[in-house]
C-alpha cells in the first residue's frame, strides 16, 4: 500500500493548547497524526487512600487511561482534529531490539510507535526527584506498557536500579533509542520546581524549547532552568551510548538567548530509586472475581514520606 502521508505520533504531558496547535500545524503539513500516553496514576484506580499502587491490570489501567484523556481535555481535542487517541499501556505490543541498551537488549512498545513514522515528545518543564529534571527524554517513560512494565513503571525502576541508582537516566537513554524520536517540544509555559514531578511548585514561565535532536533539546532546557550539563544524569548515559551532543556550546541555538529566558528553578530533593521503593508503589494491585479492587494494604507509607514519583 503506498504510503500517503508520513504518520506523526505526539506523546505528551503538556498544555492542551500547545498539543492542540502542534497536532493542527502537522495536520496542515499533510501528516496524519496519533496522540498517545501511558499515565501513571489516576485517582480511584491506583491511587487509593492508602497510597500509589503498581498494577499490570489491564482492566485497571485502560478505564484509568481513559479517565485521564477525558479529564485533560483530549478526548474532546481527539473529536475535533479527527485523531487517534492511542493507550500505551495495552492492545497491540511488539518488541523492538535495543543493541547495546544498559538495562533492556530488547523493549516492548505499542506497535504504534514501532510503524510510526516520526515520535514527538511534548512535556511539560518540570524538575524530578529521580531524574533532576524531566523534559523531552524521560516523557518517554510513558511510553513503557503498564501491562508489562507495571503503572509507576514500577517493575521496569526495580530493573533500571540494578544498573544506576536514578532508575531513570540510564534506562530513559534505552527507550530513546527504541523510539523514532525526532521532535521535542518542551511546554513551558507554566512550569514545575523544587519536588517535581508531582510535589513541586508550579508558576508561571512562559517559554518554549523545541528542537529535533533530544538531547540537544533537553540540554537548553535544563540549562534555562538552570542546571549544569553534568547535573543531569540521562544526558551522562546518552553521551555513553554515543549520543550528542555533549555540551551547550555544540548547540545552534536559535530564537532568545538562553540568558534573556533563564530562570533558576529551585531543586529538587534526590532520591535513588531504592531509597523509596520499600514504601512507594511497592504494593501490586489486584481485581478480584467481584469486580472489586483488592490490594495488600499493609501501608507502602507514600504520602507521609512526602514522595510523589510519577
């Protein structure tokens, strides 16, 4: 079958408006165009009183990925523009081969993004207390199956922190090359400080970072919100894996300088995967013959430790 347009794929965590413009000038350009995600978490589905839950269920988390498209407004963009909203975390999944990855030689995707012809990342700028700053690379992670790799990716963190202690650097550079990635547009127009992703504080910065290649994306972004190359460890194991470039000075930057823009965000509290496993999304969700949600409630402890990985 000859191939009328090259199919767009958007994978994103950002303002609806900035989607909704993307997806419009793609359209424009004669692409057909998917949205697609892999949430984390939903209230009432892996989210309960007592704390973030992992589940492999995929009769949990397609209502909840459901639930999620409709709360943020994409369900009703998806009607308008005539596209495909796509749930990672189930249907039709295939495994694509990662030569040299540092924690999976293989990785199970959406076969979406397997035929896809160009993936688009579109983040929100938020800092993480995993990974010091999630942007373009590490949205990525919501491409993981939950149905393999578990909601919170929890199964797939316990993996990565046998290889380095973020559980989210090394293994962020892995699914980077698994994907077709080749635009990232990180939305900051509100943005994320201090305990981000989920904990941080959130203002008003109106700016944009777009580019084709991630980590050069990544790199001016973290840089706008100032942080030093080397304080960010994805780009640490994208340079290790051959990827560049390897400092701000290699980019062509074009549009405000990145001095004119930059805004010192307040950093996040580290923590190593480990360190919050034994009492954050350590508990495995289960659905009983009933229908009822059933789960080990002994307390993973989440919120009084102040954790809010996602």
């Amino acid at each position: 079958m000859r191939k009328l347009s090259r199919r767009e794929f958007l994978l994103t965590s950002a303002k609806l408006a900035v989607v909704r413009t993307l997806a419009e000038t793609m359209q424009r350009a004669g692409k057909e165009v998917s949205i697609g995600e892999g949430s984390a978490a939903a209230p009432k589905f892996n989210v309960l009183a007592t704390g973030i839950y992992r589940t492999r269920k995929r009769d949990i988390l397609d209502p909840m990925q459901q639930y999620v498209f409709e709360q943020l407004g994409y369900t009703d963009l998806a009607k308008t523009l005539h596209v495909p909203l796509v749930n990672l975390h189930s249907g039709d999944l295939v495994d694509v081969a990662v030569p040299g990855g540092f924690v999976f030689d293989k990785i199970t995707l959406h076969r979406s993004l397997a035929e896809v012809d160009m993936l688009c990342s579109v983040p929100m700028m938020k800092t993480h207390q995993l990974a010091t700053v999630t942007l373009g690379m590490k949205n990525l992670i919501g491409t993981f199956p939950g149905t393999v790799y578990q909601s919170v990716r929890g199964h797939m963190h316990d993996l990565a922190a046998k290889v380095e202690p973020t559980a989210a650097s090394a293994v962020v550079v892995d699914m980077v090359r698994a994907n077709k990635l080749g635009l990232v547009v990180i939305d900051g127009s509100m943005a994320m400080e201090g305990n981000g992703p989920s904990m941080g504080k959130t203002f008003k910065m109106d700016v944009i970072v777009a580019g084709t290649n991630p980590v050069a994306a990544d790199m001016v972004a973290s840089s706008v919100m100032g942080f030093e190359p080397t304080e960010v460890p994805t780009f640490l194991w994208a340079n290790k894996a051959g990827m560049r470039p390897g400092a701000l000075d290699e980019i062509e930057i074009r549009g405000e300088k990145i001095d004119r823009v930059r805004r010192p965000f307040a950093k996040p509290q580290l923590q190593a995967w480990n360190a919050i496993s034994p009492y954050w999304g350590n508990k495995e969700l289960t659905r009983a013959n009933d229908g009822a949600l059933m789960a080990d409630l002994r307390p993973p402890y989440g919120s009084s430790h102040g954790i809010g990985i996602l």
